[in-house]
C-alpha cells in the first residue's frame, strides 16, 4: 500500500512565525503535491513538483514556498505565517507514467492554525 | 467562474435510495476525469475514473458528456458507509496537476 505521511496532525502557530510542513512518501513516487482544503473552495494546489529539486507554481503559491532534496520528501515553507494562512494542508504523491488517469495518493492532513 | 462545479448538498437519502451527483467543467480540452471520496476529517481517496464509455463499479456508475462538459456519478442502494463528500476531480491538462470541485455532501440515513 502506499503510504503518505506528514509531520503533524494539528498545528498551531502564531502570526510572523515561520513554519515547515514535512512530507514522506514511501512507494518511489516522482510526483508530489501541496494542497490547502478551505470549506466551500475545495482543494486548491499551491506547489507541485515532478521531481528531485524541481518545483512548479500551483494555484495559490503567494505566501509560501517548497523543497524537494529527496525524491520521498517534499516540504512546504509558510516563511511568516499569516491568520489566513489558517487551513487544512494536503500532501499528495502520484507516478509518473503515459496515463493520464494517475491516481493521487494524500496525506492525513495537517490541520494549521495561525493566532 | 469556478473550474469545476458542483453542487455541494447535502445530499439526504434513506438508506436504499439511488443517488446521482452532477459536475461540470470549464475547459473542454480537459484530459481525464475522476470521482474521488473524502470522509469526515479524512484525507480523500480516489472512488473510480471516469471514461468516455462511461464505467461501473458495483453499486457506482460514472458517466461523461464531452459535449456538454459534465460528468456524474449515479449511486445505487445506498449504504450508510456511503456517507461522505464525493469530490469531482478533473485533469485539464497533460501531466499529473488535478483540479478538484468543492465536493457534493451525500448524507445516508437509516
């Protein structure tokens, strides 16, 4: 089975500070993805990376950014966080292949909170 | 206007109902299209694709209009475990980057 896992459930944090959400995958996945989930927006893409050290602009990237140093991990960086900022973020890895119909496995979810 | 839509329910059913869900898509160059499930305060997981011939997994029936840019999900005997948000989840383009409807609440009530 695949697993994706991330550092933390919950976290709360306040206003300036700089926050790291941390991502693992485990089944040799070249696709990794951040998302933040927002009641009545659904899932939004912040940064995607289709490879080690490779990043790409997602929908909302203002505010945040990512690091891929090994293939299995991927970060997001929140460099002063803001109240609005406050959000569930979802970690998400897929395989690269020639289907277009590849299956994005997530994360639990880190549900952040910014007083 | 959104990407893709949908309507976001709830959904309440008795447990035994059939169910269908509607999406629809903004850009008519899109590539494959998804039904995936979230549950309360889970991450979501992919239900089935969604291919031109329209596809059917057990209980789960999936459709696409190309035409009219839309797909749907049709639910029969619905179970309480079937209580969930279904998010409809589309690919715009070549590669793996998805964009996900805000979710349809289905509620199954005994």
């Amino acid at each position: 089975d695949v697993k994706v896992t991330q550092s933390s459930r919950y976290l709360v944090k306040r206003t300036g500070e700089k926050v790291f959400l941390e991502c693992v995958q485990d089944m040799d996945h070249e696709n990794m993805f951040w998302y933040r989930q927002d009641p009545g927006l659904g899932l939004r893409l912040i940064y995607f990376s289709y490879d080690v050290k490779m990043k790409e602009k997602g929908d909302i990237p203002e505010g945040y950014s990512v690091s891929r140093e090994k293939k299995e991990r991927f970060s997001l960086i929140l460099e002063s966080a803001s109240t609005n900022q406050t959000s569930m973020y979802l970690c998400a890895s897929s395989l690269t292949s020639g289907s277009p119909y590849n299956e994005q496995f997530f994360g639990p979810g880190t549900r952040l909170t910014v007083l | 206007r959104k990407e893709v839509e949908q309507d976001p329910g709830p959904f309440n059913v008795p447990e035994g109902a059939t169910v269908a869900f509607n999406c629809t898509y903004s850009n008519s160059a899109s590539q494959s299209f998804f039904w995936y499930r979230q549950d309360c305060r889970k991450e979501p997981k992919l239900l089935m694709s969604v291919y031109s011939s329209g596809n059917e997994d057990g209980r789960f029936t999936a459709q696409l209009n190309r035409a009219s840019q839309y797909i749907s999900l049709l639910i029969r005997d619905s179970k309480l475990s079937d209580s969930a948000t279904y998010l409809c989840v589309v690919n715009m383009r070549h590669g793996n980057k998805l964009v996900f409807g805000a979710g349809t609440i289905l509620r199954v009530k005994s």
